[in-house]
C-alpha cells in the first residue's frame, strides 16, 4: 500500500525530512498495522538524525517513535488488539530473550545492545517499509511513526480508551512514560515524603505529576525560569533555581526549600555531574536514585562521606516499566486532571515536520505533536 512518510537519508547537523510517496507491506504473524492519528518528536529523534550518538544507523530511516493512531490491520496469532482499537505504539522487543520471557520487555537484550533500535529490520529480517521501486527503507525502534501509517509487532502496542484524546496520545509511551515509571518502579514515595527531580523539561514534569499522584511533595530543581514556573502551576510543592550556585549552596538551598527535610528519592533527568551530587546530598540515607539524564563522567570522591552513601542508585530507562502496564494509568490520570501534559504540547501538521524539527532545535517548543488528517 502506498502513503507518505517523512525519510531522512542523510546524518547531519541540519536534518532533512523529506516527505515521499513509500510503499508499506501488509502485515505478517504477530504484527499489526496502525493508522497514525499523531505522533510525537522526541529528543531521540533528533539525535539519531543529527548522529549525537554517533550510531551506526540503516539509512534511509523513517524516524519516529512516539506514535498513536488507529488499528487498521493486523496480522495472524494477534490477540492484543483488533482493528479500529485506539493505540498507542511504544518502544519494541525481541519477546525470546530472558528479560522478554520474564515480563520485563523494556529491558530487552537486543534493546540493550541496540541492534533492535538500530537496524530498521523487522523481525522477519526484512523491511516494514520500501521505496516505489522496491528498495529497503529502515525504521526508527521498529516504529517509524512519521508516516501516515505504521507496521509494528503488537508487543509494541498498548490499546488505549477510546475517550482519550488519540491525537496526543502518543509521547505517553516515551518520555512521558520514563519520568512517571521512575517513581513507580523506583523511587516509590509513601504519601507526604519528598522527591526531588532534578530537570524541569518533558521527563521531569511526568515525574512530578506522578510524584503528586501518589501523594508525595515534589522539589523540582531547574535553571530555567520558564521550566520552573510550569512546575509551580502544575503542582511542584517548591522550585529551585540552581543557576550560578555552587554544590553546596544548591543541596542547602534544595533542603531549605523542603523545610529542613531530606527527600527519600531523586528522579535525576538533567546528566548534569554537579547538580547530581548536590541533589543526592539532599536525600536521606536509604533514598533512591533514578538515575534518566545522559552527560559527562561523574566521579565522588568519598563512599562513605560523599552524597551516594547508603543511597540506591538505579540507571534506568522507559521508566523501567512495562508500556502496558503505565500508559493506561497515564491516561486515566490525564483524563482526572492530575497529568496534565497537554500543556508541554505544541501541534503541527504533518506536512509541516521540517518546521516542527527546526523549531524544536531552536528551542521553541517543549514536546512538538505532529497531526496527520483524518
């Protein structure tokens, strides 16, 4: 079947997403091919495109990975989900490896070691996508959600309310879902403790909504005013503004603004080496570390006298949580008003994705949502 989808074939500075015809093939055993009413762009995207990470990815690539849509299709032994399911697509696995047989898909060895997110392949070895004249088009974490359609192992898909709305539905089964999942998975505040999260941008405000959905109280440590302001409005019990400040004065003034308490737990999403160890100096001994946030080499000079003493540190990712298992929670409170992410959320129509990217490099938008037409 023919549609549109957005193809970087170059690696660069600038990428270029270039809107092609592209043909889709119908679905095998075990996948399932979805109608994309909206997907997000995530920091990911535009790090593979720019080769940040300097991967070796199969080009030509459909990136994308936030996507939501409807079921259009699906292929053989699918059980999840049936056509005309709302749904969100999330990140893939292999399902024969030992974390995927063991119910930790998120933790999937071929994720871990990067081929699944890589190769573009599907689980067959061949391609979900090609061009007109039949040549191989790879696909972002076995999803490449921008696209008009996309085709996807139904472990990858989470069925979603149909009252939720679809069209934004799609950063749930990514960022939104890694800063959440961190409290739930790892840091696990009784009601009343204080957590602290370090980064007030799209990771960090999906952990200070779930903290405040467990009842816990939130510091949320930024340098940005415009972040910390959002934290503020939407719940966070105290903001920090830790620009200019040295380690020591940003834990003193972490612990003043949480009235002389230590936090039980730190969702770590800046990967800024300082502001790490001063909020892990504002944690108690036994609290718990969700360690998100990619920088530079962090080294502390003392175990037992600097900021990691009797403290659990987990590096963790996708929230180290099931899609299944967080999304629907995620809706329900989106819909309560206590996840109110829509406010991060800046639409664009798909045609428009140069500029979505463009402007989110720029640093004028926080979470873009590319819309397809009905």
């Amino acid at each position: 079947m023919e549609m549109k989808a957005a193809v970087t074939e170059v690696l660069k500075e600038n990428p270029e997403f270039k809107i092609t015809t592209v043909n889709i093939r119908e679905p095998k055993e075990g996948e399932v091919r979805v109608k994309m009413a909206g997907t997000g762009i995530c920091h990911t995207d535009v790090a593979y495109a720019t080769d940040e990470f300097g991967l070796p990815l199969a080009l030509p690539m459909v990136m994308g990975h936030e996507g939501s849509g409807i079921v259009e299709s699906v292929g053989k032994g699918v059980t999840k989900v049936k056509p005309g399911d709302h749904v969100v697509i999330a990140d893939p696995s292999c399902g024969q490896c030992k974390a995927c047989k063991s119910g930790k898909p998120w933790l999937c060895e071929k994720k871990v070691d990067m081929s699944i997110l890589i190769s573009g392949k599907d689980a067959f070895g061949g391609s979900y996508l090609t061009t007109t004249d039949g040549k191989p088009i790879a696909t972002m974490f076995s999803q490449g959600s921008f696209a008009e359609y996309v085709l996807t192992s139904e472990r990858s898909i989470t069925k979603i309310p149909d009252d939720m709305d679809l069209k934004i539905a799609g950063p749930l089964g990514c960022g939104l879902r890694t800063g959440s999942g961190a409290i739930k998975s790892t840091i696990k505040p009784e009601p009343g403790e204080w957590v602290i999260v370090n980064g007030g941008g799209t990771v960090g405000l999906s952990a200070l909504w779930m903290g405040k959905a467990v009842g816990a109280k939130v510091a949320v440590v930024d340098i940005q005013d415009g972040r910390l302001e959002m934290a503020k409005e939407t719940g966070a019990d105290a903001v920090i503004n830790a620009a200019g400040m040295s380690e020591e004065e940003e834990t003193k003034a972490i612990i003043d603004a949480m009235g002389g308490e230590l936090a039980v737990g730190l969702v770590e999403c800046s990967g800024y080496a300082p502001g790490i160890k001063a909020s892990m100096s504002a944690v108690g001994a036994g609290g718990r570390v969700a360690q998100i946030g990619v920088g530079g080499e962090i080294t502390f000079d003392s175990w037992f006298f600097g900021p990691v003493n009797y403290k659990k540190i987990t590096f963790i990712a996708m929230g180290d949580i099931s899609n299944d298992d967080i999304i629907p929670e995620l809706c329900k409170l989106y819909k309560e008003g206590k996840f109110p992410y829509d406010r991060l959320i800046t639409t664009y129509k798909f045609q428009d994705i140069q500029q979505a990217i463009d402007d989110n490099i720029a640093g004028k938008n926080i979470k873009p949502v590319l819309l397809f037409e009905d």
